[in-house]
C-alpha cells in the first residue's frame, strides 16, 4: 500500500516568515515528486516538480528531496497572505499513466 | 480556453439515481484519470485512461464505470448512486508526469 504522510496542521506563519512543509512516502520506488497548492474550493494547482535527490528553486519557492530518507519537503520563502492554502504532496510511483498518491495535505495559514 | 474542464461543476440527485460526469482536455496528452476528493479533502485516484485504454481501476465500487470515447474525453458513470458517493470528483490530464486538473464536479447525494 503506497501512502504519503504529511502533517495536516494548521500550520501558521507569519507573513514575511518562511514556510516549512514536510511529506515522507512508503513507496522506495517513487520517482516523482510534486507539491500542489490547493485553495479551499478550488481545484489543486501544481506549485513544484522534483525528481532528483537535493533542491529545486522556482522563485520563492524550493523543494527539497531526500529519496534515502523518503523524504520531500517545501520551503515558501517571504510568505503572503495569499499563500495560505492546502498544500498537497503528490508522488508518482512510475511513469506513463500511473496516478498519483496524495498526502492528505498541510493547511497553511500565513498571519498578516 | 480551458485546458482541462468538467461538467456538471454541481451534481444534486437522489439516492438510487444514475448519473455522469464528462470532461475534457484541450492539452493534446495522452492520459487521463479520475480523482475523488472526500469530505475530510483526502484525493485519490480511481481510474486512469492511456489513449482510450483503461491502466488503473483502483479500488472502486462497479457502480462506476469511465468511458473514454476519444483520447480528449473521459467520462465517469455512477449507478445506483449512495450517500457515500458525495464527494468532489476531479478529472486530470497528463503528459511528461505533469497532471492539470479540472475545476472539480461537487457531487451531493441526498
């Protein structure tokens, strides 16, 4: 059984503060590893893509991999009221078709 | 010029009723799936379609049953609906591993 661990929070933030969110997976022969944001009512969004041990920096955002570990997290740097969300991890356990196992998501909460 | 859409958005019905949810993808990809988000907003897949081929039937009552009549198109089928079947039900897209989601069809059972 394929399952994804996230703390579901609420994780609250200052604005301005960085954002930490963490996920691990059972799965070992994971390959892809992906971080949806998701606001209430609307459907997910991908934020960040990763499929190589180490960080991926897309603006503010920097996903971090640990397949040793099974471990993926998200860091959101200078945090907005805007991003307060459900943010989802994802990973796919093979190419092609293959779905992907979601977390039941960290609800985020970032403070004015 | 939405890549991924669904219809209905909003499903009211009774118990016992029959009912189906079509989407479609502008995207040109290959691949297409259906999500079911439950009250508590945990997502899980339940099918996943490969140029009209069926890949992945997880776990998931045969009172469901997605059709794919095109590669653009995957529609979903309930019969004999029930209470637990109130969710919100996602259809997605996918090339290169990367999935796009529809707006979701919120699906309410009374």
């Amino acid at each position: 059984q394929k399952e994804v661990e996230q703390n579901s929070g609420p994780l609250s933030v200052p604005e301005g503060a960085i954002a930490s969110l963490n996920c691990t997976y059972s799965d070992r022969g994971s390959q892809s590893f992906f971080w949806y944001r998701q606001y209430s009512g609307k459907s997910p969004e991908l934020i960040m893509s990763i499929y190589s041990n180490g960080d991926k920096e897309d603006g503010r955002f920097t996903a971090q991999l640990n397949k040793a570990s099974q471990y993926v997290s998200l860091l959101i740097r200078d945090s907005q009221p805007s991003d307060s969300a459900t943010y989802l991890c994802a990973v796919n356990s093979g190419g092609g078709a293959d779905g992907l196992t979601f977390g039941k998501g960290t609800h985020l909460i970032i403070q004015p | 010029d939405t890549a991924v859409s669904q219809t209905p958005k909003y499903l009211v019905t009774q118990m016992g009723n029959d009912k189906s949810i079509k989407c479609e993808q502008n995207l040109g990809h290959d691949t297409m799936y259906w999500y079911k988000q439950d009250s508590k907003k945990f997502l899980k897949i339940m099918f996943s379609y490969n140029n009209k081929e069926l890949i992945i039937n997880e776990t998931v009552p045969n009172r469901f049953s997605p059709k794919s009549p095109d590669k653009a198109h995957l529609n979903l089928h309930i019969n004999s609906l029930e209470l637990g079947d109130s969710a919100v039900y996602f259809c997605a897209s996918s090339q290169n591993n990367i999935q796009y989601f529809g707006a979701g069809t919120r699906l309410s059972v009374l």
